[in-house]
C-alpha cells in the first residue's frame, strides 16, 4: 500500500511539476507572478474537452492543440496586459494584481461555456488499461503523466542550456537591460517565454482532467497556491528545484493522507513553505537572489 | 438570536418601516392590474461554486412558473418570479434576502441553494416576516428556525439509515468504509449518521477518509488508503460532481468488488455520465428519481425534456417541486398577503409533490414528510428500485 | 429625494450598505501596509481570526458584540507580532505569497479544529448586533487616523520606504519600525473587520475567508487607488454595491470587474480616486506633498 501511495505522490507531484515550471518560467525571465496560469490550465482542459467531445479530433490531436492554446492566451495576456504594464513602470505588486484580474475575466469565460457544470472526457478518449506490478497499480494516463513530466523536464534542460532561446531567456531572467544592450529582442522573447509558459500550464490541465476524469471551471484553484509553493520551496528561479519540489508537495500531500491528517493538508504544504521562506529563503536549489530588503 | 435583533428592529425602525410600506404598498397598489400579480422571490446561487446547482434549480423553476401561470392554476392570480443571485456566497445570500423582502416586497420566497446560504438569510426571512419555503438545503435545523421558515426538502439523515438497514442483510455487508467532504457541513453531519446507521446494524468500519475541499479532484490517495482495508461496501458522501470521479479512481484503485453506498446526489445525470461502468451495484436513497412513475413527474420529465434536452436532475426536480408546492400555498391562501401564506403553510396539511412514491406530502414539524425510493445502478447504467 | 424615500432605500438596503462599510475596513487594513511599501496578503487570515473570536466569545459567553471584536483584535496583533518579524524579512513576491499562505493554514485550520471552530458547519446565531452607525464612526475614526498619519512624519516615512527602502534606510529612517507599524496596523483593521463581520452576518464559515475574498478586498482597496485613504473606501463602495447596481449584467459581474482591475492597474495605477484626488488638488491651488501620487504606482 505504502508503495502505490508513493505512485500517487509523484504522480500528482508531477502534475504539479508541469504546471509550476510554466509559472516559474514567467516568473523568472520577467518577475511577473502570473496568477492568471491557473485560468490558462482551466481553458486548456476545456479547449481539450469540447474538441474532443464535440468535434471527435483524436486525443493526440486534441492534446496538441489544448496545449498550443495555452500557450497562445498566455501570449495575449503578454501583449494585452503585462507589456502595457511593464512600459508605465509596473512593480511586482501591480503585475500579481493584474494577472489577477486576467485570471477573473478567463475563469467567468470558463464558467459561462460550460455552464458551471462538471464535464469529462468521453470514455473513449483514453484506452483505459491499468498495469499491475505486485501491489501497485498503474493506470496508462498515469503512466502518461509520469512520461510527459520526463519529457518535459528534458526538453526544459535543452531549452534552456543548449537553445539559443534558451540562453536568451536565462540573459533576461539575470538583467534585462543587458539583454537588450546584447542586441536580444526582449519582445519576442519576453512572447515565446509566455508562449511555453502557458503550454506547460494548458498541457497540466488537459492531463489532469484526464486522470482525475473532472473538468470545471475551479479546477485549477488549488494549483495556483500550490504552484506558488512550488517555487518557494524549490528555489527561485531553478528548474530542478521547482520539479523537486513539486514532487516534495505531492509526496507530502499523499503521505499526510496515509497518516491520518489529509485535511491539514494546506497547513502542512503551507507550513512548509513558511519554514522554507524563515530559514532557506533561497529554497532548495535557488540561486542567491536578492530576497532580503 | 432573532428576538433580541427583532426587539431592536421593531423599536428603532418603526416609524420608517411603516412610512417604507405606506411608500411600497401605494407604488404596488398603483401597478395592480386586472390579473393579480403575485410577486415570489427566487435567491439561488447563479454564480461562484454553486452555481452548478442554482442553475439547474433556475431552470426547472422557470418551467414551473410558466406552468402555473399558462395553466390558470391560481384562477386570476398570476405568480411573477423575481430572481436574485446569492453568488454562492452568505454576506450576499442576506442581502437578497433583505432586498426580495423590503425593495421587491415579495408576498413569499422560494429557493436557496447551499446549505450555509441558508442558515445565514433564513433568520432575515424570518425576522422580515416573510413566509419562505426553501427548496434546496439538507442540513439539520432549518426548521427551528421559525413560522415563517418552511423546507420542501429534508435532511437525508432518515433516508441513508433507512437505506442502510434495508441493504445490509441483502448484501450481507461486513465491512464499510467512508469517503466524506470535509469542507461541506451536510456530509460531515451525514458522516456521523452513516457511521451510526451501520454501526446499529453490526457492519463494522474499517476506513474514514476525508477530501478537504469541493474543488479537489484527486481522491487516490484516500482510495489507496480505503483499498487497503478491503471494505464491502464504501460510502461516497461527496458532491455530485466529485462522486462520478471517486467511483472510477475507487476501482483504480483496487476496490473492484465493493458496492458503493451514498446519498441523494448518487442520482444525478453527471453520476452515471461520469462514471459509467464504476457505478455498477451502487446503492442509493432517493426522494425522487426521474424515472419515477408518478405521473406528474413523468409529465415533468418530458416537458424538462423537451424544453432542455435533458433529463432532469435531483437539483431541476428540488425546484421545479418548491415552486409548485408554494403555488398550491398560495391557492390556499387566496391572495398575495404574507400572513394568509404563512397562514396557508401551516394549515395546508396534504400537498401534491413529484417526490416520494406516494406523490402526496404534508409539512411535519416544518419540513415536507417523504417516503424515498431506494436504489440500486445495473450494468447497464439504469437503475433499478429496491423493494 | 425626500427623507422618506432616504430612509426607506436605507432600509431596504441596510445589509448592503454595512457589507460595504465593512469591506471598507477590510481594504484600508490592506492599504496600510500596501502605502508601505508591503505586499502584505495576510488580512483575510486575520479577517478569520477575527471572525471567529468574536463568534466564539459571543455564543459561549453572551458578551455584547464590543467584548469579542475586541478580543479578536488583541489575539490578531498577539499573532501579528510574531509573524511579522520573520515575514517582514522578505521581499515582493515572497512576502506576498507569505502572508497569503498564512490565510491559507488559517482557513485549514477553522475547517478542522472542529472543538473550537465547530468545522465545516461553522458557528451559527451570532447575535446581529452592529449598525451601520458603528461602522460608519468606526471607519470615520480610522480615515481621521489614515489621513493624520498620511500627513505626518510617519506616513512620510512609509512613502520614504515605498519609493526606495535601501535610499530610505541611507537616509536615517528606522525602516524596520515603521513597516511593523504599517503591519501591525493592517492586522488590527482585519481583525476589526472580521468582528464585525461576525456579527452582521451571524454565521461563521471557513468557506469565507479563502483566495476569492482575499482577491475582492485587493480589487476594492486598487480600483479605488491607494494614493490616499479615501481610495479603498471608494473601491470598497462601488464594488461592494455593484451586485446592486450592476443587476442587469449579473452574470458578467466577475469578467466586468476582472477587466476594471486590469483597466486600472495599467492604466489608473493610482486609482480611481486619482483623477479625483489631481482635481482637489487643482482647486485648492496650493502644492501638496507630490510624493503621495507618485510613489503609489511603484
């Protein structure tokens, strides 16, 4: 049992992982706390259900095309509200507070197309095969999850340390005025990051209203404080740190279930966080940022 | 805790409020035309995380409405719905409240979506002297609230002991285990009840898992938890829209060959949509299904049909119900005078409903006495009636 | 208008108006420490703390509503002050989610700590027994204090420390006391704010205090501006009534008042208040201290 709950841990660790790394992306090429991601990972799933359901596209298909519209509204918001913002001098706080308000009109969209009510991918969407190995259960979108995660890890390394992009994306994230003065287009790259950003929140959304067969509107809620947690605790700016820690968070939530506090869940996510914040500001693997005024 | 708050409103608002009715009476009586109009607040939540039940009561509600008026049901009198939107949220739930009983002048209320919405606006009802039936809660106490206070459902507390000692010696249940939503006061109470019901009955509970919030989808951790104690028979006290999940991650989980056991909301469209073959052998008391043979629910059914393109479900038929029954108070009542209702739904005595197998019911203790139907899902997703 | 008519809209909308009145508080409690310079997100947890302690002390005690509000103000400030020291260590969008995650653990311990705060079913017959003219004196005291403290060398300070802390700190301002102070003050409003609440609202839920309320008292207190005291009041006002105002759009209420949030962050950093706030002072002629329009934005 205990080995399964293990399964579980990382498997929604790595929900949380797809998700924070998008928000972690923004977070450090540009310093914007981008609330709105959870509305981002909310339309994707929609965008996902209704062509599948709608409109029978193959769930490969369907994935990719959830995926590229994350990473598209998140772009719109780049273009519609952060950029305007950033060109009249916007701090940190006025840019949470206006992803809020984008979060606020994405999510009464969500909720006016589907009605309130809570959707799932039709049966079919996935073959619905479970692996058994000893006491452990596997099931394919599981196994999905788990796969994509690595994927994605992967593909961030290489986007990050071998891409041009990459490269340019970590010059911003260290000074954006050198970026600039280095001849980089820090619009266009300030778009693609945004761009990634948002794919990796819709493609978060899309697999988990797969494995967890719901699709509604406040899906994403608990993801965005969790998310934030994420990149507390696994250090500003670090791609490792961030999956470490998701994986840390999901670990955690599963285990406290297993002990008998599962509804302390938040109080001990969150007490985690504090402690980290008290006594290693820097998280696991952040670099030294500045964190103290 | 209203006597004190009434004492205060009587004493220092008097002369206002009764110069605010001069001013609202003479403004009614002016638009006063040859079909009386009654004027019958709706609060629901049609927005925030409720809204997916308000909006299915919202619904049905307009259905009903049309059909009293198109039907010359009240002969000359003409019920006219004023709706408001609670935003699933108590602050708001009181406001409307207030305005449906002060600005609108609403002769009665009917509605309410969520249980704590309703313990927070029903004492202002209450304390405005405005009769209320509501339609919708199923948490404990809102019939001591006060006359004016009527409920068209009741606490399912009766229904799941029921259910529970009719299924056990049928299934020869040894071991149970429960699923509850923590943030929600109607499952943790109902927790409380099932864990006694099967405790009577010698069924002895081997897990109690809690998921803390509405919006979780994940229960595989608590599953995995449950799987482990091998129960006969879980028991899913979570919300319509999460039960569907819990079925299909309870058999990915391991437990292939457990019946699942819950409440009324085990009967709504999205349950079966959602879970499909999971739900097979689930268990489940219901007072009112849509299959229902009574013929003004199969009359209800098809119109809802037709009109929506779906079937309705425990939410549509809570308010589609509420609304006919005040029609039929205010039948008895004559008029669109708060007192003669008020009057009405204390001496109504037997109502028609669509709920229950007996199609008749009567306020006990203000609350509508129900006979449920008890249930049982086949594999092919119908459900079949216990008898 | 007569003063019929007056009267009776203030009844009928009584309930209306003191949400708003409290909203009121609840967003100058986030005012102080914003016009500080700190992103503090914790007043929905010390709106909590409030809430409930008032309710508790009332239903077990049958103390009138001043006992309870009261005790929840002093145990908020007791717990300020013990958090403040290590949250206030941190920086922008740390000390956010900080104060944030504080709100959180609280809402998941009222949902738990089922022997005090009686759980998910909440506390129940809290005596209703605050007026609007409460509410009003109250929130009149406090905007004399906001506005004296915004003229005096404190609030000089915190417009100091808003703008630059490290030029502030160079400059000789004791920069750790006065952003206690703001913080200090922020939780005292909050706490004040959930007394109140309790006991306009009699019933006490953790599903109140979460991430949407936290988002609405920001929405309040920067649509109106915090460039001075009056700005939240303006944003608690409007935002507050628009379920009333607004009744024909109801559904679009949430995407209206998203896109009024955006419309005014880029480009109304001041708020609302502001085009008020340059009018006033074009009237009055005279120059005023030009660092409170400023610095808000940064």
């Amino acid at each position: 049992m205990l080995l399964q709950q293990l399964v579980n841990g990382i498997v929604a660790g790595s929900v949380y992982a797809l998700f924070a790394l998008g928000f972690n992306l923004v977070l450090g090429a540009l310093n914007i706390l981008n609330v709105a991601q959870g509305a981002i990972f909310t339309l994707s799933a929609f965008v996902a259900f209704y062509l599948i359901k709608l409109y029978e596209v193959p769930f490969p298909l369907a994935l990719l095309l959830a995926t590229i519209a994350g990473g598209l509204i998140n772009v719109a918001l780049e273009i519609l509200v952060f950029r305007p913002l950033r060109g009249r001098g916007g701090t940190s706080m006025s840019t949470l507070v206006a992803s809020i308000g984008a979060s606020m009109v994405l999510l009464s969209l969500a909720q006016k197309i589907s009605g309130a009510q809570v959707e799932r991918f039709p049966f079919e969407t996935l073959p619905e095969v479970q692996w058994s190995f000893g006491d452990v259960r596997l099931s394919f979108i599981q196994a999905l999850v788990l796969a994509t995660t690595v994927v994605v890890m992967i593909g961030t390394y290489v986007l990050l340390n071998r891409m041009k992009l990459g490269k340019a994306i970590r010059t911003m994230a260290f000074n954006e005025r050198i970026a600039r003065m280095l001849g980089i287009p820090t619009g266009i790259v300030a778009c693609w990051t945004f761009f990634i950003s948002g794919a990796l929140g819709g493609l978060a959304g899309v697999l988990l209203g797969l494995m967890f067969n719901s699709v509604h509107f406040l899906m994403g809620e608990p993801y965005v404080l969790k998310g934030f947690a994420a990149i507390v605790i696994g250090g500003f700016g670090s791609v490792i740190g961030v999956i470490v820690a998701s994986m840390l968070i999901g670990l955690a939530e599963v285990f406290s279930i297993v002990i008998g506090i599962g509804t302390f869940r938040d109080v001990v996510i969150f007490g985690m966080l504090f402690s980290f914040l008290l006594f290693r500001p820097n998280g696991l693997f952040g670099r030294d940022e500045e964190l103290r005024p | 805790m209203t006597g004190l708050y009434a004492k205060f409103v009587s004493r220092a608002r008097t002369g206002v409020l009764a110069t605010a009715m001069a001013v609202g009476t003479a403004v009614a009586g002016m638009s006063g035309a040859v079909a009386q109009e009654i004027k019958i607040g709706v609060p629901l939540s049609l927005s925030g995380p409720v809204a997916f039940a308000g909006t299915k009561m919202k619904d049905a509600m307009d259905l009903a409405f049309e059909e009293v008026n198109n039907s010359n049901f009240l002969g000359s009198m003409k019920l006219v719905p004023v709706y408001a939107d609670d935003m699933s949220s108590q602050p708001q739930g009181i406001n409307v409240t207030q305005q449906l009983a002060l600005r609108d002048q609403v002769s009665a209320i009917v509605g309410y979506t969520a249980s704590n919405i309703c313990q927070a606006s029903l004492p202002v009802a209450q304390e405005f002297k405005v009769p209320t039936l509501q339609g919708d809660c199923v948490v404990p106490g809102l019939n001591k609230i006060g006359e004016y206070v009527y409920s068209a459902v009741r606490p399912s507390d009766s229904f799941v002991e029921q259910l529970v000692a009719k299924v056990t010696p049928l299934k020869q249940f040894k071991t149970a285990a429960v699923l509850y939503q923590r943030e929600n006061p109607v499952f943790a109470h109902l927790l409380g009840v099932i864990t006694e019901a099967f405790k009577k009955q010698g069924v002895k509970i081997v897990a109690t898992e809690a998921i803390t919030s509405g919006a979780d989808a994940d229960f595989s951790a608590q599953l995995t938890n449950i799987a482990a104690a091998k129960p006969d028979v879980l028991a899913i006290l979570l919300l319509g829209g999460q039960v569907g999940p819990a079925m299909v991650q309870a058999r990915q989980a391991g437990l292939d060959t457990t019946l699942f056991l819950g409440e009324q909301n085990f009967d709504s469209s999205e349950v079966r949509r959602v879970a499909g073959k999971a739900a097979e052998g689930s268990l489940y008391p219901s007072h009112w299904f849509a299959a229902s043979p009574l013929e003004a629910n199969k009359k209800f059914v098809e119109v809802y049909r037709k009109r929506f393109d779906r079937d309705p479900d425990t939410f549509s038929a809570n308010g589609y119900n509420a609304v006919w029954m005040m029609a039929q108070i205010v039948k008895k009542a004559g008029s669109g005078d708060r007192e003669a209702i008020r009057q009405a739904m204390e001496t109504i005595g037997e109502m028609d409903t669509i709920f229950g197998t007996a199609g008749k019911t009567s306020f006990e203790d203000r609350l509508v006495s129900l006979t449920p139907f008890f249930f049982q899902v086949k594999a092919d997703g119908s459900v079949e009636q216990l008898q | 208008m007569n003063w019929n008519e007056i009267s009776y809209w203030l009844v009928v909308y009584n309930h209306s108006i003191l949400t708003a009145l409290i909203n009121s508080v609840t967003a100058l409690s986030l005012y102080f420490s914003l016009r500080a310079g700190i992103f503090n997100l914790s007043a929905i947890g010390f709106m909590a703390i409030g809430a409930y302690t008032a309710g508790i002390v009332a239903l077990s005690l049958g103390t009138p509503a001043v006992v309870g509000i009261l005790a929840g103000v002093i145990l908020s400030l007791m717990i300020g002050t013990v958090l403040v020291y290590p949250v206030l260590k941190l920086r922008g969008h740390y000390l956010a989610i900080a104060t944030l995650s504080f709100g959180a653990i609280v809402q998941a311990l009222a949902l738990n700590l089922d022997g005090l705060t009686n759980g998910p079913a909440g506390l129940i017959g809290i005596p209703a027994t605050v007026r609007v003219w409460h509410v009003l004196i109250l929130l009149g005291a406090i905007l004399y204090a906001a506005w004296t403290l915004q003229r005096s060398r404190t609030g000089r300070a915190w417009d100091a420390i808003r703008t630059d802390l490290s030029a502030a700190r160079a400059m000789g301002i004791d920069v750790e006391n006065y952003r206690l102070r703001a913080f200090l003050i922020s939780t005292a409003l909050a706490a004040l704010a959930g007394g109140l609440w309790a006991h306009v609202n009699r019933v006490v839920v953790p599903f109140e205090f979460g991430f949407a309320q936290l988002t609405m008292a920001l929405v309040n207190t920067l649509l109106g501006g915090i460039s001075n005291p009056f700005g939240p009041v303006v944003g608690a006002l409007i935002v507050s009534t628009m379920p009333d105002w607004l009744s024909g759009f109801a559904e679009y209420r949430e995407m209206i008042t998203g896109v009024l949030l955006v419309v005014v962050v880029i480009y109304l950093p001041n708020g609302l208040i502001a085009p008020l706030a340059a009018l006033r002072r074009k009237l009055s002629g005279g120059r005023r201290a030009a660092t409170a329009g400023e610095g808000a934005a940064r």
